[in-house]
C-alpha cells in the first residue's frame, strides 16, 4: 500500500450521534487492501475497542447501506464473526458530502512500470491529450509524466488492473507508490522530481459511487475520497459488544 498525501483541510472533529447497524446490512464499493485488513483485524482485536465509527449511506429503495468510510473495518469485523458495527449515517447526497479520487502515483522505471501493464492485457500508448480524455471519462486511465503523457483504454475493469499492478510493484519495491489526494499537488512534486508519474481519472459522481454498489459491484481501492464537514470524534466501543 502506498502512502497518502492528504490535501490539508480545516476539517472539525465533531462528536457525533451513532447507530448500531448489522454488518449483512453493509455494501462495500471498494476492494479491500490486504495490509490495511490486517492492521486493523490487529489493532482492535489488541486493545478490545472500537474508536472509529462506520460512515454510511443510506442505498435508496433498500434495506442496505453503502459504506462511505470503513470498508477495512467492516471486512475486518465480519472475519472475527461480529455482527454489528457502531455506525454515522450520512446524508449522502447533500451538498454537506463531497466525493473526489485519489491519484495514484509513483517513483520508479516507467519502462517497467508500461511493461508490467502491457502484460496484463492492458493498452498503453503515448497521447498528447491523455489527460482530459481522463477528464471527459473516455479513457481509464492517463499516465503523465513531465514530457509525456499516456492513455489508458478501458473502463472499472483496467483501472482495477492498474491498481493490482501498482500494488503489487509497490510491495516489491520496484517503485515507490504515493496516493494524491489532489493532482495539483501530485503535479507540484513532479516538478520537484518527487515523483516521475501520475494516474489521472474523473471521480466518479455520488451516483455513480451508488450504481456499481446496487450491482454488486465494486471500484479499485481508493477511487474515491469522501469529505464531510467534520471528522467523527472517537467512540469508546468494546470490541465484544459487536458480537
Ligand atoms: P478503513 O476501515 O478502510 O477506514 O480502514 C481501517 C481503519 O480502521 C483505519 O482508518 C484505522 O484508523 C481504523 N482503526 C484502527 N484500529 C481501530 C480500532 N481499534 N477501532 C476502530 N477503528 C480502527
């Protein structure tokens, strides 16, 4: 897993009322991050407490919920046979949540990096312009560099291919993986020689984060970034009442 660079915000924290909400009842949007899953299953089943309540959203005509925030948590109580989990739920589609994405980017052999993706079937060719058909949502994905600039054919399914590769050559240590919460910022360290390349796609609208979730479906991880008004203060939950 790479590391985060989160845009700074003067983000509250705000106590806020919880619910106790089945975990059947969730529906993730993302895939999981296996070193994410494992460190959380290890934190709460270590101190017996849960602190950080579930963000969800209300899935409109269902009797479910799409987790906005907490998908590692909720994976992780489900495989430690809990069965409920302290919850805030949203107002999802007021103005009060916005959605972004996150941009993946790296330090490391970008001859390597097109020859990793090409073996997973996926398409990479050199285009001027590659970043606003990203922009448009008419590629996956666009690889820029500071002199050139890549298109990615394809839709969820090869950005989940680019995600597993990134993944996967980031644990190996191949390259040095880095998630921008805005690509100004992924834009600025490029130019700093920080990084040498970053993958630009739309965020996907809050409609779009709830279609593939009445599919079943779901996004590679951290293709969206959720930001509310406040951050939840920590909760004092024992670990055993969520069973
Ligand atoms: P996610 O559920 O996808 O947000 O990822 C796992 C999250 O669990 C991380 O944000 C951690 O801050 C959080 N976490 C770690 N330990 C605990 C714990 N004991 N109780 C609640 N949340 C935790």
């Amino acid at each position: 897993m790479g590391v985060e660079k989160v845009p700074k915000y003067d983000i509250p924290v705000k106590k806020v009322e919880y619910v106790f909400i089945e975990l059947e009842k969730m529906k993730p949007h993302e895939q999981l991050v296996q070193k994410e899953l494992e460190a959380f299953i290890k934190s709460v089943t270590g101190s017996g407490i849960f602190w950080k309540p579930m963000l969800l959203a209300k899935v409109p005509g269902e009797d479910m919920y799409l987790i906005v925030d907490g998908h590692h948590r909720w994976a992780g109580l489900m495989k430690l046979g809990a069965k409920k989990a302290p919850s805030v739920i949203l107002d999802y589609f007021s103005d009060d949540v916005k959605v972004y994405t996150w941009y993946p980017a790296f330090k490391g052999d970008l001859d390597r990096v097109l020859k990793r993706l090409k073996k997973e079937g996926l398409t990479v060719e050199e285009c001027e312009n590659a970043e606003e058909l990203a922009e448009n949502e008419e590629i996956a994905f666009a690889l820029v560099g500071k002199d050139k600039a890549f298109k990615i054919p394809g839709g969820l399914k090869e950005q989940k291919i680019v995600s597993k590769v990134l993944d996967e050559m980031s644990v190996e240590g191949e390259i040095e993986l880095i998630y921008y919460g805005l690509k100004e910022d992924a834009k600025e360290d490029m130019d700093k020689g920080e990084i040498d390349y970053v993958f630009i796609r739309k965020a996907p609208s809050k409609e779009e984060v709830m279609e593939p979730v009445k599919k079943g479906e779901v996004f590679s991880p951290k293709t969206t970034r959720h930001v509310l008004p406040f951050i939840p203060d920590k909760i004092d939950v024992k670990l055993e009442d969520l069973f």
